[in-house]
C-alpha cells in the first residue's frame, strides 16, 4: 500500500478500523484498489492466525521440557530461545567448563 501512498501506521482502535478508514478515505480516489486491500488484509489476519497458533505449539512443546522450562526463567528468554540453546548444546557433559561451550558455536 506504501507503494500507492497509502500509510498503514499505528492507530488507537486496531488494524481492521485503520484499514476500514483505508478503504473509506485513503482508497476513495482508487476504488480498483479496494478488492486488492482486502485481499491483503484477510491474508494478514490468516497469517496472524497461522503465528499465535504456532507460538500457542512452542509454548506447549517448551512447558514439557525440562532444561527449556529452567532457561525461561532467566529475564528475556523466550521458548523458542530456550529450544534453540538446548538444541544447540544437546548434552552439557561434552563441556568441561562454561566458557568452552561458547566457542562450539563459532
């Protein structure tokens, strides 16, 4: 929409009442670009959609796990941080102190 001067930006109200005062307004001088808007947004509320019910999964998958859930306490990691360093590391033994297990990684 950029591309057609039309700036989405952040509004009090939420995404589908900016996009409806697109439509109203922004679009009014371009009514063939209406159908291709709305296309755009329906495709961005499914993908919204598809994003919280993946996080919905790694939530579920990261509470099982043990080492995961221990990482999460620490102020700024999230789930699929947490899974990425245990995928990273898989068994802590191959380290005989810390500081070596960063250079692994390089």
């Amino acid at each position: 929409m950029k591309t057609f001067g039309v700036m989405f930006g952040k509004q009090v109200g939420g995404s589908k009442r900016r996009a409806e005062e697109i439509i109203a307004r922004d679009l009014a001088v371009s009514p063939e670009l209406v159908p291709v808007f709305k296309a755009l947004m329906q495709a961005r509320r499914e993908i919204l959609v598809r994003i919280a019910d993946l996080d919905r999964r790694i939530r579920v998958i990261a509470r099982r796990h043990q080492t995961v859930r221990l990482l999460m306490i620490t102020p700024g990691v999230g789930p699929i941080t947490a899974m990425a360093v245990v995928a990273a590391f898989d068994d802590a033994g191959w380290f005989r102190r810390s500081s070596s297990a960063g250079p692994t990684l390089a």
